[in-house]
C-alpha cells in the first residue's frame, strides 16, 4: 500500500481529487474512487487535508486514477 497526503480539490460521485496544494490546476493530484462506505463514513470537503491510503497501481490518464483503500482527515 501507498499513501498521498493533500488537499481535497473536487468532490465527485465516488470519487475525490487530492492535489499536493491548495492551489490545483485541473490536472493536478490524483482522483481516487472511493466506495460508498468510506464517503458516508467520512464526509469530505473541498479543501479538507486528507490522507489516502491505497494501492500503487495509477493509470496513465490525466490526472492519474486509483483506488482508495482508506481516506483519513487531517
């Protein structure tokens, strides 16, 4: 497992954008797909600092996708 720490930049059905900085360009940081559990979970923001636990395979898209395994607030 990987983790990357950042800044929620947009939240998406399922899915979360987390860039290195608060000031993210429209490909900058990762999207990760996060199950329905984890969201309800955890509510999540637009520029809340979040770490993402999750596997190490991204795909080649801009920007790059993975999976989230677990999402903690900062």
């Amino acid at each position: 497992m990987a983790t990357f720490n950042g800044y929620v930049a947009e939240v998406m059905e399922e899915k979360i954008r987390v860039t290195p900085t608060r000031e993210a360009e429209p490909f900058d940081g990762i999207v990760f797909h996060v199950a329905r559990p984890l969201l309800d979970e955890t509510p999540l923001l637009v520029g809340q600092q979040v770490r993402v636990e999750h596997d190490e395979r991204l795909t080649r898209s801009l920007p790059p996708q993975a999976t989230a395994r677990r999402v903690d607030v900062l």
